[in-house]
C-alpha cells in the first residue's frame, strides 16, 4: 500500500523517524546523477535521517515499510528526491532526481494513494 504525505500516513511511520540510513546506490541511480534534466547532480549524502520533514512517501507490505521517498535539500534551485528501499541500517537508493523548489506539486494524483 502506497502513502503520501499530503494524503496522511498510518502510525507505522511514527517508528521510522529518526532513523539513519547509510545509503548505497544502485547503477540506476548513479546514472540518473548523470542524466537529470535539471543538469548534473552531486552524488547526495551517504547518510540520511528519516524525519517528518523529508519524508514525502512510504510503502508498506505485510506491515513492513518497504520503500521510503525522501526530499533534501540540493543547492539554491532544487531539492533531490531520493526512492530508498530500506533494509534495518541500510538504505539502498533505487533512483533520484531533482524538483525545484518552487515546484508546489500541484500535480500530485491522489489516486495512487491510499488514505488512512
């Protein structure tokens, strides 16, 4: 089942946050550091606090959080998102790419998320 922030999370995600993730990237995503339509990224941080402020989406099967979405700061045009499957201190990054700031997400299809 697939959460939003907007939309609202179940109380499972409580748990998640303050937990670190040392993150490791797949070959897709260092590829999408390459090929972000915005130019370029940085390869982001190797460590990330999961907290109510970056955490944007979660799913979850057989009551286990089993991807997390993530926003972060980048520099002074964008923020990354970054799609983490999360395995107990280990977070691996499936893929990443750039918002910018401004973007106020108007677009979000709420129907691909449940409520709670």
């Amino acid at each position: 089942m697939l959460y939003h922030k907007e939309i609202g999370f179940p109380k499972i995600v409580e748990g998640f946050y303050g937990k670190k993730l040392n993150l490791e990237y797949t070959r897709h995503a260092k590829l999408a550091c390459l090929s972000e339509r915005y130019g370029t990224i940085t390869h982001p941080p190797f460590v990330i606090e999961i907290n109510k402020e970056n955490l944007i989406e979660i799913e979850i099967e057989n009551n286990l959080i089993t991807k997390v979405v993530v926003r972060i700061p980048y520099d002074n045009e964008n923020e990354l998102a970054l799609a983490i499957i999360p395995e107990g201190e280990k977070g691996t990054v499936k893929s990443l790419w750039a918002n910018l700031i401004r973007d106020k997400h108007f677009t979000l299809d709420k129907s691909k998320y449940n409520s709670i």
